[in-house]
C-alpha cells in the first residue's frame, strides 16, 4: 500500500517537471547548510528553485513524466528552472568553481536529457535574451546599412539642387 505522504511528494515532483522548461541534478554532498541556502539565494534570483529529492521519489517522478535517466546515484538535489536555463546552469557552475561542491549530474532542458559537461556548455552560452537581442542586430545592420546608404544619396541629390539653385541666383541678373 502506498505512503500518502510519499505519493503527495511525487505528485509534486511530477508538477515541477511538468511546470519548469529544465531541470538540473547536482551531488551535494559536501556543501554546508550555509552553502546550500547561499546557492539557493543565488538560483531564486536566477529565476530557479533548489531542492533535495530522494532518488526513489524522483525516479518514480520521472518514470510519470516520461523519462528514464540514470542520473540518479549519490544525494541529488535539483534546480527547477522556469524560464531560461542559462542562468540557473550559470550560477550553478560558478557556485561550484568557487566551492568545489556541488558537483553536476546532469538534467533535462527543454525535453532533452543532457550530462554534467553540457550543463557546463550550458553555462557558457549568453542568455535567451541577449541571443535574441544578438539575432536581431544581425537582421537589423544590412538594413540600417541601407538606409544610410539611401539617405547619403537623397542628401547629395538635394546639396547638388541647393548649390544649382544658389549657382543660378548669382548669376541672374538682380
């Protein structure tokens, strides 16, 4: 029979994947309680929330949602990321190059089971935003480029009228 406090805890596990664009597994151990609500600050305001999931609990999460990772060895904390993945795989990153701990695992983005060295390629990539922003500015300068081009031309036909003009008004008789 099963533990209703058990399953409540998978239904919620289920939910957070089912809600969040990524999820990314660390190894905890060796971080304090200090370093653990530090690196939770930090990914609250990345947008991400951190927490510690039995295996068992997150397996059956898993199986639910439809995956079949073997991610799952050693304590495994996860980062639920709701938005862009970026920043959370950064903070993560950085958190680690600073303290040793926690070590990746891996996780899932965008519905794709990725390993600790793509969470660490993840964090190299700018932001969603600023890769819009980038793409933009991409389209944007050969059409800029047009249009100064464009207005070069206008104002050197309009001086060329204008010293026409001004060249006729001196020499006409007054």
């Amino acid at each position: 029979m099963p533990n209703p406090k058990k399953e409540k805890v998978v239904g919620d596990l289920v939910e957070a994947l089912r809600s969040s664009s990524s999820a990314l597994l660390t190894d905890y151990r060796g971080l304090t309680v200090a370093q653990i609500t530090e690196l939770r600050r930090r990914l609250r305001e990345a947008n991400a929330e951190y927490h510690v999931v039995k295996n068992t609990l997150f397996a059956r999460a898993l199986r639910q949602v439809g995956y079949d990772i073997g991610l799952l060895e050693g304590p495994t904390a996860v980062a639920f990321t709701h938005n862009d993945p970026v920043g959370p795989a950064k903070v993560l990153v950085e958190f680690m190059r600073e303290n040793k701990v926690p070590v990746p695992k891996g996780g899932i983005v965008e519905g794709k089971v990725i390993g600790p060295e793509q969470v660490e390629a993840l964090s190299t990539i700018p932001p969603r935003d600023v890769l819009i922003a980038q793409a933009v500015a991409g389209i944007q300068a050969p059409i800029t480029g047009l249009v100064s081009c464009l207005q070069g031309v206008i104002s050197n036909f309009v001086l060329t009228l204008q010293a026409v003009a001004d060249k006729k008004a001196q020499s006409a008789p007054a």
